[in-house]
C-alpha cells in the first residue's frame, strides 16, 4: 500500500475553519463530503458556533476526540502555521492547506512557508495554495472547488494531477461533458511537501488508475519524477502531460551556442520522450488522449483505415493523420471483396480511403461488417470511424457495431462525431469507444496511442568505462587549447595544432603544417571569436605573420581586450560537413545538441538533443538515431552521389562526448564542438574549435 493511501481514504476528516454558509469557500468542504456520503468522522473546527450541517464543531484543534487522519485548513495565511502545528501535535497524518500567501508570493511568502513546513513536522502537507483532492473512486472530496457542486461524477480510470487548482476544476467539468470517467484527481500547487512526483507513484499502485494525465508548470526534483514516472511506465500506466511555459524566451547561453538552441521547452520534451511520457499539445489533449489510452490498445503501426457515411468529414480526418504522419492507404483486394459482401447490392466503389459507405452505413449488419472488414484486414492498423449527421441520433448503433465486429480489441477504434454533438459524442465515450470534437484530436489520440507502444530511449551506464584525468585548476570559461585538450582527454579527434605569441612563431608554425593554415586568437573571456574578427583561414608561412598584426588590432577594437595569444592549426581537408556538438546544464539534467554547424548553427537551426540521465552515456544506438533525426542527415548519407561520410566515427565522438559529460557532472557547466568536421568514410570526425567552462567543483 502507497504511504499516502491514507490520504485518498481517510477514516477521519477534521475541517478547520469551517463555515456555516455553505456557499462560501470554507463551507464547500463539508457540503460536498456530505454530498457525496462520506462514511467517516467529519470534525469541523470553528469556535464561534457549536453545530455545522447537523455535526458538532469544536472549538479548537486540541478539542478534537481523535486525531484526524486528514484535516484541511481554510484559515488566512497568518492563522494557518499556528493550525498546523497544532494539528501536529495532535497526531494528524496529513493536512491540505488551501491558503495563499507563501511560497508564490515572493520573498516573506517564502519565509511563511518554511515556518509551516517547520510547524507541520512529520505531518504531510499538501499545498499550500491548494484546492485540494478529490478521490472519485471512492466518493472521498477533500476540495473546496465550485466544480464539485455539479455533485455525481463518472467514475473511470484517468488519475490527475494539477500543479494548478483552477485547471483541476476545469479538467474535471470537461471530463464529465466528454463522458470521460476520473479516478483521482490532487492539485499540488506550491508543493511545499508532497509534490507531483509523490502522487505519480501513488497512481502507478493504484488498481482503479490506468492512465495518469498531468498539468505541469515546473517539476522542481527531476530525480524523483523519473524515478516515478518509471515506475508507472513498468505498472502499463501511460502518462500524458500538458507543461505550460513553451517560450523559449527565457533560454541564455553563456558562452556556447548550445543553450540557446536547445530551449528550456525543447528540454521538456526531451525529458519526456526519455521517460515515455506522453506530451499534450494543447489542453483539449489533456482531456482527449487519456480517453484514447484508457480504452484502447497501442498502435502498433501508422495505417488507418477512415470509415464514413460523409465524405467531407472523412477527408478532414485523413488530411489530419497525412499532417501527423499517418498512411491511409487503399484497401488490398481481399479486404474490397469483404466490404462488398457487407453492402446492399449495387453499390459503388469501395475501394478508397475514406471508405465512404454513405447511409447504407445506417443498417447495423452493414457497418459491422465493414468495421469487421477494416479491423481484420492486414492493411491497417486502426480505425476511425465517422459519425454524421444521419447517425448522431444513435450513437449506440456504433458502439454495438464496434464491440460485436471487434470483440478481441486488438487495434485502436477511435471515432470522429462530425456535428457539433457533444451528448452523443459522450456516450459514444462511455460506451467505450472514444469519440472526438475535431479531426485533429483523432490524429493526436492516435499519436499518443503510437507513442505509447514504443520502447524507451536506451542509455548505458557510465559504469565501467575509463575515467580520464581533468586537473582539478581548469576551472571558469576555457580558451580554446585547453577545451580542446579536455575534449581529447575523453577520446575526442582534435585538430593539430600549434599556440604561439608573435608573427615569428606563427610564421614557423606555419612552415612545420605545409600548406594552408588557420590562425585564431586564444582567449578565456572571447568565445565567438569569428564576431570580433579573431579567426583567419587559407594562411601560409608568408601571410600568416603580417595577418596576425592585423587581427591582433581588430580583436582589441572590436572586444577591448587584447588577445592572450594565438593558435596555428591545421587546414581540416575539403570534402566533411560541419556539425555543432554540445551540451549544458539545465535544471532537469544535462542536455546534448547536435546539429549542423559552423557560423551559421544558430541561423539554420537543423538541430536534435537528448537529456542524459545521470550516470549514463548514449548508446552508439541512440547516437545514430540523433543523426538521423537532422534535416541534414542526407548530406551524411551520400546525398545525390556525395561521398558517404564517416558517420561511424560521427557516433564515437557523440558517445565519447557524452562520457566526459556523464564523469564530469555538476562540474561542466556547458561545453561545445563547433565545427565537427565528419569527414569522407574512413576518415574519422575532428574537432576544430572548442568551448568548454568549468566550476570549481571537485568530482563526486
């Protein structure tokens, strides 16, 4: 049993602060534990009256018989430590706070809080700033929500949490209109104690929860939500979520091009496809898709047969899946010869998709044949059927057409109501078969049905592997040498390459390489050196000193720092792409990117990342499915008869730089490879220039 168990099912409710109005927010808890037949104590705490709805009340927490098992308190901020503590010293195991005032409201609200969870001691708190929770399963309403007051809800298995009590109250209305049934649903707000993550493994034990939807504004301990979010994904219980905040206004880099690229947003998603979480697109998904996967099968393939009596509507449906990367290929021959079967004599075609059976699809045998025709035949691997104008007086004809066609449920049937509907969508719903407002809610519903029959990402441990040596000095931004030099330490190709002080010695360099040359300055504190002018190509032993003079000038001018030396390196041979590798730290772990490079990375933005969990390094699997994700991954392949390139050695250094990211840790704030030359097979990947900065932290 989940430790907050009790919490869903108390024996004992005490409610402080409780009203006699039960219009007003602190009276709503009583009036709907009463609504709703609560079988165990209510204790309401008021000491201005002695009777509240029938019960007695006491007049202050040590008046209580028994120590409650949950008390919500419904005082101001001010009076709600001093209830709290008290409630503590009583024995209470659990207290929701509905109160404002403290963690959100800046820098006293902080201190209020940490007063609070001081009082609170060994009691979990819920909130503050809360709505509450209410367990539908059980008839159990610990909230203060107006939603509540509809009375009777559809039991079913979405659980939710809310990081916001307004959503809660929306998200449960709109459940009840779509005829979507809830088992339990927690508004987490400030999450001074008891956070989302506590509640996702709550559900994950939970028998009468299969689906765990989630309205998320911040998660504040990362671990813990993976640890939890893996253990509902080993229960079979999909999670969607909705993370609110998708600008990435707020995404700086300090030094590398990296952060800025990959976006605190683009790391949600990251994060979320690790995790096999679900993420919703809009906050009708967060009520569509969890009726999808709650009733339905995973996909286990991208073609999908359209059924329908109208041929508009089928074509917005297939024009939805087209756009989400769906097929909607013809029926193979047998499966034609099968619709026929099922049709009265004489009519046409149906040899298309959509498969438009026009008001035939009115006659019950008719369309459970053709919806057992579609779901037996080979070439498909789900079904949508069209619900129109002719049909949405019963809705129940499609029910029973689908469980009579499809008794096993081995493929996804999800249905398109095409008027506006909404009863007769419901009880399709309730029926079973989730039935959707809008074309595009079909194309998500199946999305997530895909996403939720797909493997995990695969990391490796970086257990076993070789640690490499970084002296415990190189600490702050590094210049370019010694970034070089760190990324080489863990099995990175490097450029070669020569520091120098004056033209003469660049001159010598020069003459030691042979052919053309790159001078570029080194510097801790300029790191786009290309924006100040600090880098020149195609130099010789002639050109180069001269060359150097002039940067020298322009780089004091541009920056107002002179340069703390140069660098002489290698021309890197014609015929590679270039590629950005990078990484930085984020509130939610360590983010790689990898993209097409060079000065334009950040204009082109062709770019993939991935979230390494702590203490892993990519597979050479995942490397490769990161390559393959770019725009630009033809150029890699042998694009209209190039030369293939060494994606082989691509995938090395992607894994190789993943290492010295995963021994690293807090210590490597962000590092970056810019450009990776990939050169032609054979001939490896190379690092041409570097960023890397680090704290002065020791390892762990």
């Amino acid at each position: 049993m989940s430790a907050i168990e009790t919490l869903f099912r108390p024996r004992s409710v005490a409610v402080v602060g409780a009203s006699t109005d039960a219009t007003k927010t602190s009276g709503l808890p009583i009036r709907f534990l009463r609504q709703q037949a609560f079988g165990g104590e209510i204790y309401p705490v008021n000491p201005r009256v002695g009777e509240i709805d029938g019960l007695r009340c006491y007049g202050s927490v040590d008046a209580l018989p028994s120590e409650p098992d949950v008390a919500m308190v419904l005082l101001g901020a001010a009076r709600t430590v001093e209830a709290v503590r008290d409630l503590a010293a009583k024995g209470t195991r659990y207290a929701i706070v509905l109160a404002s005032g403290f963690g959100e409201s800046g820098a006293d609200g902080r201190s209020r809080q940490a007063e609070l969870l001081e009082a609170a001691g060994p009691m979990r708190i819920l909130g503050p700033n809360t709505i509450g929770l209410v367990n539908v399963s059980d008839g159990v309403p610990l909230s203060a929500s107006g939603a509540l007051a509809a009375g009777q809800f559809q039991k079913g298995p979405v659980g939710v949490v809310s990081q916001s009590g307004g959503i809660l109250g929306a998200l449960l209305s709109r459940a009840a209109a779509r005829g979507i049934g809830l088992s339990k649903l927690v508004a987490t707000s400030n999450e001074a104690d008891l956070e989302i993550a506590d509640f996702i493994d709550y559900l994950a034990d939970d028998a009468r929860t299969s689906v765990i939807a989630l309205y998320i504004e911040t998660i504040r301990n990362p671990e813990t939500f993976r640890r939890a979010a893996a253990k509902a994904r080993a229960a079979g219980k999909p999670i969607v979520a909705l993370k609110i905040g998708r600008s990435d206004a707020g995404a700086r880099a300090a030094a590398s091009h990296t952060g800025a690229m990959a976006g605190s947003d683009r790391t949600y998603d990251a994060f979320f496809r690790d995790l096999g979480v679900i993420r919703a697109q809009s906050f009708g998904d967060l009520v569509d898709v969890p009726a999808a996967l709650a009733t339905q099968p995973v996909l286990k393939g991208r073609r999908v047969a359209v059924l329908t009596s109208t041929g508009g509507a089928g074509t917005l449906v297939a024009d939805s899946l087209g756009l989400t990367g769906f097929d909607a290929p013809v029926p193979d021959e047998a499966t034609v010869a099968r619709l026929k079967q099922a049709m009265p004599e004489g009519h046409g075609a149906l040899d298309g998709n959509p498969v438009d059976i026009t008001l035939a699809g009115l006659q019950p045998d008719v369309l459970k044949g053709c919806i057992g025709a579609l779901l037996e035949s080979p070439s498909y691997d789900a079904l949508a059927v069209i619900v129109g104008s002719s049909s949405v007086a019963q809705p129940e004809l499609i029910g029973d057409a689908i469980r009579a066609a499809s008794p096993s449920g081995s493929k996804p049937v999800l249905a398109y109501v095409s008027p506006h509907a909404p009863e007769a969508a419901a009880r399709l719903t309730r029926q079973g078969v989730p039935a959707f407002n809008t074309p595009e809610a079909v194309a998500a519903a199946l999305s997530a049905l895909w996403a939720a029959g797909q493997p995990p990402a695969k990391a490796e441990a970086a257990t076993g592997r070789q640690v490499a040596e970084v002296p415990a000095d190189w600490r702050g931004s590094l210049d370019e040498k010694r970034a070089k030099e760190l990324f080489a330490r863990f099995g990175l190709r490097c450029v070669r390459e020569v520091e120098v002080s004056n033209a003469g010695e660049a001159s010598a360099a020069a003459r030691n390489f042979g052919g053309s040359v790159v001078l570029k300055i080194l510097s801790s504190t300029i790191t786009h050196k290309s924006d100040v002018g600090g880098v020149a190509v195609s130099l010789d032993a002639e050109t180069i000193g001269p060359r150097l003079e002039r940067m020298r000038q322009e780089v004091e001018r541009r920056a107002g720092v002179a340069p703390e030396g140069y660098i002489v390196q290698e021309m890197v041979p014609p015929g590679g792409l270039e590629l950005i590798l990078g990484c930085h730290r984020d509130a939610l772990g360590s983010v790689l990117l990898l993209g097409l490079g060079g000065v334009t990375a950040e204009l082109m933005k062709d770019t993939t990342i991935r979230l390494l969990a702590p203490g892993t390094v990519l597979s050479r699997e995942e490397a490769l499915a990161m390559a393959q994700e770019l725009k630009g991954w033809p150029l890699l392949d042998g694009y209209r008869g190039r030369p293939k390139l060494d994606v082989d050695a691509l995938v090395s250094a992607i894994v190789d730089f993943s290492a010295m990211v995963a021994q690293l840790g807090e210590r490597l704030s962000e590092a970056e490879i810019n450009p990776l030359f990939v050169l032609p097979q054979g001939s490896g990947a190379v690092a041409a220039d570097g960023v890397a900065v680090l704290s002065g932290r020791d390892f762990a």
